[in-house]
C-alpha cells in the first residue's frame, strides 16, 4: 500500500533490462496519471520491503522516486520527488561513509560503496510544487542511490570490476538457492 492507501504493485525490474541502464526521461505532465505512478511505486516498493524506488524499477523511464526511510538518527522520511537533481556538495560537506549498500534491482548481496553522508536533492511534488529534500547518514545513502537510478545508474555501477562481477556472481548463487528451496517445497 502506498501512504495514500492506493497503488496496485509491480514487479520490480533486475539488473540487466534496458530500462535501468539509460538515463530517465523528465516528467513533463503534472496530472492524475503522475499521482497514480507515485501511489504504484510505493505500494511496490513497500511490498518488496524497499526504503527507495525510482521509476524505471518498475519499468517507467520517467525521472520519479519514492522513499520510505530513516536516517541514523531513526527519524523517519516518507516523500517522492520529481525531476530530482543531486545538488553538488561543498567541499566541508563531503564526508564519506562506507557503509554497505545493496539495491532491489540486485537482489540479494550487498557491498560497502563509499558515499557523501549528506545530500541534498532538489526538485518537484506531484503537483509540481519546488521542493527540497536534505539527507544525512542513511537517508542521505538512499536519496543519491534513487538519484543514481534515474540517470542509469546502479550501485554496483560505482563499484570496480572485480568487485561488481563478485556482487552478480553473489546474486546469482542466492537466486540459484531460493529456486532450489521453492523447487523443493512444492
């Protein structure tokens, strides 16, 4: 269900299909259509137990996330944001953390990734309205992780070769295990 109680759920899409792999296209259009992908994206994103959803996870090219999560501090951030940019940190605002990261559209592993523990994403709400959103710790992770899918970007993306091809073969095998299982309760 999405916060507004609506919203019919979608496959989430897996590393590999086309979709997540190109940059997103702008919303152009502010209307019910818009309002009904929001309330599908996050009843999707809630029933794959996500905290972070772009668009194009679900198969719509179309610069659009949702979020659901806390930051370290525990408090709780639910919103979306349309036509996102990831604006550029000063310098004294760039503290890494390494923290590990994982992605719903690469099932299964996860990999320390080093990224800002601040962010902050400009852009609009469903009814176009400019809205500005600031992260740290956690939170600050899944909004430049959202951002990132939406010009075509996985986390494993950012990793080296040596390490994204372990994180895929990683996935494989888990994947290979849960079909097992299945095959092997029915």
């Amino acid at each position: 269900m999405s916060p507004s109680g609506s919203g019919t759920v979608h496959p989430i899409t897996v590393v590999g299909n086309p979709v997540l792999h190109h940059p997103c296209a702008p919303v152009e259009k502010f209307d019910e259509d818009l309002a009904t992908l929001i309330d599908d994206m996050f009843a999707s994103m809630y029933a794959a137990e996500g905290v972070g959803l772009a668009a194009n996870q679900i198969g719509v090219a179309l610069r659009v996330f949702v979020y659901d999560c806390p930051d370290d501090d525990d408090v709780r951030h639910v919103g979306h944001v349309v036509n996102p940019t990831l604006a550029e940190l000063p310098p004294d605002r760039r503290q890494l953390d390494d923290s590990p990261e994982g992605c719903l559209s690469v099932p299964g592993p996860h990999h320390e990734l080093a990224r800002p523990d601040y962010a902050v994403i400009t852009g609009f709400d469903v009814k176009g309205e400019p809205i500005t959103i600031e992260g740290t710790g956690y939170f600050a992770r899944c909004l430049q992780h959202e951002a990132d899918h939406l010009d075509g970007r996985l986390y494993i993306d950012r990793l080296s070769k040596r390490q994204r091809k372990s994180v895929l073969a990683e996935m494989e095998r888990m994947q290979a295990e849960k079909a097992a299982e299945v095959g092997a309760a029915s």
